[in-house]
C-alpha cells in the first residue's frame, strides 16, 4: 500500500536518488577506472593478476548480492521505510574500504603481500560493504514511487548522478594524479592515495544527503507466501524469467563495453597518445553527451520504447567504434570526438536502464504472483557485477598479453595493443547488447503499457 500521509513525489526525491548514485561511483568508477592502473604501475602487479582478483570478486557477489537481496525483502518496515536504513548504516564502512584499496605506501612490499592486500580489500570494498548499500539502494526505486513517469525520472536523475561522479573522477584524475618523467605521463602513487581519501569523503556526503531527501511510499505488507519464499523457489523463477535472464545478459555486455572504455582510457592517452589534458578534456565532453542523452532519452523513449530507444543508439555506438579501429587517428582530439559518440550511445540506454528493471520487476510479479523487488534487483545487480568482472578480466589478460609492463609501457607494439582494445572490445559489447535488448527482451512499449495497467487494477488503483 502507499502512505497517504506523505508529501507526493517530486523534485526531492529525484536529487535524492540522484545523490545516492553520486555517491556510489565516487568509489565505483574510482575503482572500475583506475584501480588497474594503479596496480599496475604505481604496486607493480601484472594486470592479468588484477584482472584475475577482480573476476573473483565478483563470483563472491553471486552469494553476497543475493543475500543482501534476501535480507532487503525481508526486513522490517521502519518509519522511514526498509531500504533506506541501509544507506544510512554501510555508508562509513564502504568509504573507508575504498581508502583502503589505494596505499601505495606499500608498493614497497613483496609481490605476494601486495596481491593479497589486494584481493582481501577489495572483497571487502565490493562485494560486501558495497552490495550492502547498492542492493537496498537500487531496491528504493521501486518504493518511492509506483508510477512508471516516476521511476523513469528516477532512472534519469540517477544516471544524472553516476555521470557527475564520473566527470569529476575521470576529468580530475588525471590532470592531479600524474607526473610528467622523461616525457611520459607517470602515476603519482601518494598523490593517488590522497584522491581516494577525499572521494571517500565525498561519497559519505551524498549518501547521507540521498537519506535526508528521499521518501518510501510504496509500503507492501508482507503475506505468508512471500515469508515462506525461499532462494530455490527465487532461483527457479528467475531462470524461467525470460525479462530478467535477458536484462542480466544485456548488462554483463553493455559493461564489458562502457568499463573497457573507462579503463582503456588510463592506457590510450597517456601511453597511446601522451596527452592526459584530452583524457580529461575528453571526460568533460562525455559529460555534454550524457546531458545530452538525459534529454532525449525520456521523450524518445516514451514516445517508441526503452528497449527501442537503447537498440538504435547502441548500434550506432557500435559503428562508431568500428570506424575508429580502421581509422586509428593521429590527433586525439579526432579520437575523442568519436568516442563520445559512443558515449552518447551508451548514455541513451544507461538513462533508461533503471527503469528496465523496474519494469522487470512488475512483470515478475504479474508471473509468480509475489513482488520481490530486492531480490530481482540483486540478481540485476550480481549481473552488472559478471559484467565488470568479463571487463577487469578481460582487459587485465589482453593487457597482458600485448606484453604491458611497468617496463614496456610504451613501447610501439604494446601502444597499438592498447589501441586495438580500446575500440574492438567495446564495439562488441555494444552490438551484442543491441541483439540481445530486440531479439531476446520480453518488454518493448507494448508489453510495458499493458502490464502497467494490469497492476493497476491489481492493486486497486
């Protein structure tokens, strides 16, 4: 049921979400950006051993997400609703783990001490302080508001949020974090670690300011046969769930290619091209095309469909990665332009893709008769976790085999590997995410439209 006592939906709310996010990838997009980089140049770990760790981890989410996802469904309803206590409690300690993962007063240590050091904090960073507040976090969308205009603004404002972190990450980074030696661009490994202090910081802010701004209206009361719902009786569902198993596989590729651009961009411009000023300048750009994206992406996507939407500009995407493989510009201002391109593809799905979920999550419960809104968000979330992991591996091993070393970093065929990674592996994951969201995904405007009524008259409205 919905409070009727609260203050209706608005601009709040949306700030709020938009803050949760914000805070979320003061350390997510530190770490899927530049936690490579940072091992592999300033600790001295190969980054096949980096990308190694990272897939670990996120098979240690497949237990840790849908536990999480369990625990939201089944928590007490408190004043404040049940989703939002958990932001306020796990934001302290999915800071400080953060911190923790960049201290390169260690690089110093042996090899062995340093990958352990690693892989024990940052299984603590993602897959539990951080599942802890992303679960309930992404669950909320879903009980702020019931009306799908609603959790359309949400899915809007949040990716709004994720890109302001993203600009200050990926714009101010670079311009603090490197020296130029020899005429290289070098990682400052202290300076490093001082940047991830203050975006712990930072990300504590805004969690605390999603707490204060938003509001749980949609308060379901719990049955008997939700209490008695088990993980197996979720599991089954789930892969009989054609939406939910074909929105996993379009996240797991949508970020194998928005990560290895992200992570590839720490090698093509400093290394490729020797110019971390476009790297930054180039964060700013992607900035104008996600705004530009947020505009367009509601109306078009009210008007022919989310899915519809997500296929034509992700194809686009695609092309636009493929001629830059076979162009392979000298000027990095020409490599720039077209990669945001591709980054206003992307951000037309990524402004949408929340609210996909949310559309999943009414057609679970129309087919299994029960609204488990943090469960399904958990396997979404363990999903895009699979998707960082293929990303981090993947760039970790063919970094490795170009030959990529502290040593030959700039090396004429290593700088071409780098290149070649860059543009190949993203337009992959775009078109293969075109394929899956037309030939594969259930919920095109259509089915969404006629499920949104059907609820309707579910819940009596």
């Amino acid at each position: 049921m919905t409070a009727e006592n609260m203050k209706p939906f608005g601009i709040k709310d949306k700030l709020g979400y938009l803050f949760g996010d914000f805070g979320n990838d003061f350390t997510f997009i530190l770490s899927s950006s530049f936690l490579m980089k940072f091992y592999t140049d300033v600790m001295g770990v190969p980054g096949a051993v980096v990308g190694i760790i990272m897939m670990i981890a996120r098979f240690v989410d497949a237990f840790t997400d849908v536990t999480m996802g369990r625990i939201c469904d089944r928590s007490k309803m408190t004043p404040v609703g049940k989703f939002k206590p958990w932001i306020r409690r796990m934001c302290g300690p999915v800071a400080i783990a953060s911190f923790l993962m960049y201290q390169s007063a260690l690089a110093g240590m042996p090899l062995p001490f340093k990958v352990g050091y690693l892989f024990i904090t940052y299984i603590l960073w993602g897959s539990i302080f951080y599942t802890s507040i992303n679960i309930p976090y992404g669950s909320m969308a879903s009980a702020v508001s019931p009306e799908a205009s609603d959790r359309q603004s949400l899915s809007t404002f949040r990716t709004m949020g994720g890109t302001l972190a993203g600009m200050i990450v990926g714009a101010g980074v670079p311009m603090v974090a490197y020296d130029q030696v020899d005429g290289n661009a070098v990682m400052n490994g202290g300076r490093f670690t001082m940047i991830a202090g203050v975006f712990s910081v930072l990300a504590v802010v805004c969690y605390l300011l999603c707490y204060s701004l938003t509001t749980e209206r949609v308060r379901p009361e719990r049955t008997v046969e939700q209490e008695q719902f088990g993980v197996g009786e979720m599991l089954k569902n789930a892969v009989k769930n054609r939406a939910l198993i074909s929105i996993i596989a379009a996240s797991i590729v949508m970020l194998l290619a928005q990560l290895t651009m992200q992570s590839m961009a720490n090698y093509v411009y400093p290394n490729f091209y020797g110019n971390t000023t476009a790297q930054s300048a180039s964060t700013l750009i992607m900035m104008v095309a996600m705004i530009i994206a947020a505009v367009l992406a509601k109306p078009v996507a009210n008007k022919i469909g989310k899915a519809e939407l997500s296929v034509i500009a992700n194809l686009a995407a695609a092309v636009v990665c493929i001629i830059l493989f076979f162009l392979r510009p000298d000027n990095v201002w020409v490599y720039v332009g077209m990669i945001s391109l591709c980054w206003l593809g992307l951000g037309m799905f990524s402004m949408v893709s929340w609210a996909l979920i949310t559309d999943v999550i009414d057609y679970s419960e129309l087919k299994n008769g029960i609204r488990e809104d943090g469960s399904v968000y958990a396997l979404y979330s363990f999903a895009r976790k699979l998707g960082q992991a293929a990303s981090a591996g993947l760039s970790g091993l063919m970094l490795s085999a170009i030959g990529y070393t502290q040593e030959t970093a700039f090396d004429e065929g290593v700088v071409n590997g780098i290149f070649n990674i860059s543009t190949i592996v993203p337009a992959i994951g775009f078109a293969l995410l075109a394929a899956v969201l037309w030939f594969w995904y259930p919920l095109h405007k259509k089915e969404v439209d006629a499920n949104i009524e059907e609820l309707k008259k579910k819940h009596g409205k």
